[in-house]
C-alpha cells in the first residue's frame, strides 16, 4: 500500500478522494504529518494555488503528495469568481453571501453560461504534475436543493434539469470537476 498526503483537513473531501483512488493508497492529512498551521494559497490562478499547496507540503515532509484547488468560472463575469471562488462576497467561506453575490452580478443577465474547474497537483519524488477537471454547466436565477455546499444550489451541469444540491453525492462525482479531476490522478497512478 502507497502512502500519499493530500493537502486538506477535510474529512468529506479525504473520503470522496480516497474512494476514486481505491485501496492500493493510503491518505494521509498535513495533521497526521505535523503540518497544524494553515496552508498558504496566495497565487493569482488554480494552478498556482494547487503548486504552492502540495511544494509547501512537500517541502516540510519530504512525501509524495497532492493538493487541488477549485473555482466556479462564470462566462459573463469574465471568468469570476474563478481562483477567488472560496471568498467572492466576504473574507470568510460564506457560502450564503457569496450565492447572494453572485445571483446580483448575474441579475437579468441573459448568458448564464459557468463551469466548474479543480486543478490537482501532484509531486512524485520531487516532481510535479498537474491533472485537470472541468464540468460546464449554468447558473440559475435562484437557489435549488440543499445537498453539497458552496455554489451547489446555483449550478446547473450541462445534461442535467437538476443543479448539484439536487443531486446524491454519487451522481455528483460521477460528473463533477472535483470527480473528473480525481480519475484523472487515479487513472495516472495506476498506470505506473
Ligand atoms: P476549494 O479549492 O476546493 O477549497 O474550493 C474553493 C471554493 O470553490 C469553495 O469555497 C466553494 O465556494 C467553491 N467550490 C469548490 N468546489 C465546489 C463544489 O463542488 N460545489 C460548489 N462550490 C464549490
């Protein structure tokens, strides 16, 4: 078994990506390897912020890990909130307040074109790689469903009449940005 840290204290996260990566790896949190202060993320894309996390990690454990980093891209904002996703309306993760920012922005806005896109970085004995997920979709004019978090209940994915807070945890991965980002990564590490 393969040991890899993932560069995020969240629980739900840890589960969702160690179910795509299947038994043959072992997770481990920056907790579980001493690292208790926070991460920083201060880069001006995904990429960046998805670099700095896992060189930071790898720096002060020497381990094989990974980190991601996520935004949602509305067409008709110019690609905002993108990389600033976490705190569009208020300093905090406000999942509320950012949902209330966004459907201002997008008041009579005809374009609610929007995607979703993780950026995973991984660093393997020092070297790095990056995996990408995107899933297209659109923006409703107001919130539906209470499932999942963030930008969920504003987000509709391309094929769907349901947006992500609509819909089970599984039927989520199965399309997601997060879930495609992931496989990818999967698909890499298996491969070897
Ligand atoms: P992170 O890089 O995964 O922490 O994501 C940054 C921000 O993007 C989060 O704070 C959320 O606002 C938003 N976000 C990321 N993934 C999702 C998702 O799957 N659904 C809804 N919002 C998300």
């Amino acid at each position: 078994m393969k040991k890899l840290l993932f560069a995020t204290n969240n629980a739900h996260k840890l589960a969702e990506v160690g179910a795509v990566l299947g038994p043959a790896y072992t997770l481990a949190t920056p907790r579980d390897c001493g690292v208790t202060e926070e991460i920083p993320e201060t880069q001006p894309t995904l990429e960046g912020n998805a670099r700095q996390k896992a060189r930071y990690l790898y720096e002060r454990t020497g381990l094989d890990c990974f980190a991601d980093d996520t935004g949602l891209e509305v067409a008709a904002l110019g690609g905002a909130p993108g990389v600033h996703s976490a705190r569009y309306a208020t300093d905090g993760h406000d999942f509320a307040a950012n949902n209330r920012l966004l459907l201002e922005n997008l008041r009579g806005a005809a374009d609610r074109r929007a995607r979703f896109r993780t950026v995973i970085c991984l660093i393997e004995g020092g070297e790095e790689r990056l995996f990408e997920g995107i899933v297209e979709g659109r923006i409703l004019d107001r919130e539906a469903g209470c499932e999942g978090f963030g930008y969920d209940p504003l987000f509709v994915p391309d094929g769907f009449d349901r947006t992500f807070a609509e819909m089970t945890a599984e039927e989520k991965n199965a399309v997601s940005h997060r879930g495609r980002a992931v496989r990818r990564l999967a698909g890499y590490l298996h491969g070897k």
